[in-house]
C-alpha cells in the first residue's frame, strides 16, 4: 500500500508509522529524516537543499519531490510500499506526488489522519523531554523516565526542545492547520481519508489504525495482495 500520514505535532505519526512499517505493511518515510540523511551524505541532492538553506530560502516543492521520486522509485522502475510522513505539505507537493506515482502506474491507498484536539496536543508537547544522545521520546505526564533527567536506554541527558514551549507549539498548531486542511480536503474529495482518533495512549491509537486499515483491506481486497 502507498499511505499518507497526516496529523498534527505531537499526535504520534513517527510512532504510528514505524508500526505500519513493523506489520510489514510498507516502509515509514520521514522526509525530514531524508532531507538530514542527503545533507549528512553531501550527496548531489543535499548540495541542493543547502545551498537554499544557506541562502535562507524554502526548498522548492521540485526539489522535495525529487528527493522522495529518488527514495521510493526502485532500479527496475517500480515503486516499493510506502507511508509517508511529513510529505505532502501543500496541494502543489500533493500534485505533484500524484503526477509521480502516475507515471509509474499506481495511486495512493489512502491518507491516515490523526485527529487530536489542539489542547491534548500543547499538553502532550509542553512536557516532552528528547534524550540529547539517542533521541528517545519521553513525556512527563504519560511517559516519564524512571530517573528524572536520565534516559533509560543510554543514559543520556533529557532536554526539551526549544520549539516544545506552549506559545511555539500553538504557532506550530497555527500553521499546520492552515496547511493541512486543504489537503485533507483534497483527498477527501476522493475519499482517501481515514480519520483516526489519536487523542488516547499511543497503544489505542495503534489499534485504532489497525482496525482503519482492516477496514480498508475489507473494501479494497487488492492492497492486501499488492
């Protein structure tokens, strides 16, 4: 299946699609993890993105897409199973992944939207902690590390984000809601959409997009032999 993966900060997309990737449904692809793996590489593509960078510019949507088109197009020309997560972000980028994946003869499945309410999100954002060493994510509320400041996996140092203060996580909220819902009007129109509740544990919301892609499997019996 090719997915989208669309939801606010915080309501658990990394999470959610390293799951979908475990169940061997498809790939999870960051586009953030991707832009940072070519700029470390210095490959042609990541001489690209830094001279927009440098220049204190966006990243053209044409460069964005040919940094997915070179991740997911396989050497035979085929396109591998995937979820995308952080791309699209605005219609032209959304069009311009339908040109692609039309090109070599396939669509996406579906668009998994994580719905949480704007106030769990600052809540859940104003008290997350990244280990500085392995990037492991805790929460103090729902999931604290057992030694206050320490991560349990390496040790390391607990730090929150400079962008995880409430006034930064409510801009943030600001501008993904002018964002994203054009798109999800764009692929609701063609009924692409599964809205999935994320408000809960990121167990439930787990089980939440199982039974969604049950679903789907039920009404479209051809993705579960693609």
């Amino acid at each position: 299946m090719k997915l989208i993966l669309l939801g606010p900060p915080g309501a658990g997309k990394g999470t959610v699609a390293a799951n979908v990737e475990v169940l061997g449904r498809c790939h999870h692809i960051s586009t953030g993890e991707l832009f940072r793996q070519h700029l470390r590489d210095n490959s042609p593509l990541g001489r690209e993105v830094r001279s927009y960078m440098e220049a204190g510019e966006l990243v053209p949507d044409e460069l964005t897409v040919r940094l997915v088109e070179a991740r997911i197009v396989q050497e035979d020309g085929s396109i591998e199973d995937f979820v995308l997560d952080g791309f699209p972000r605005t219609i032209p980028q959304a069009e311009a992944l339908d040109e692609l994946l039309e090109r070599h003869g396939t669509e996406i499945a579906a668009v998994i939207l994580l719905e949480v309410d704007d106030e769990e999100i600052v809540k859940r954002l104003s008290g997350r902690l990244v280990c500085a060493d392995c990037g492991q994510v805790y929460n103090l509320e729902s999931s604290p590390p057992k030694q206050a400041g320490v991560c349990d996996s390496c040790s390391g140092e607990l730090r929150r984000r400079a962008d995880d203060s409430e006034a930064t996580v409510r801009q943030r909220l600001a501008g993904y809601h002018s964002q994203t819902e054009p798109l999800i009007d764009y692929y609701g129109r063609r009924g692409l959409v599964l809205t999935v509740d994320s408000s809960g544990s990121p167990a439930r919301t787990q089980a939440n997009v199982g039974v969604a892609l049950a679903d789907l499997i039920d009404r479209r019996p051809d993705l579960a032999r693609s």
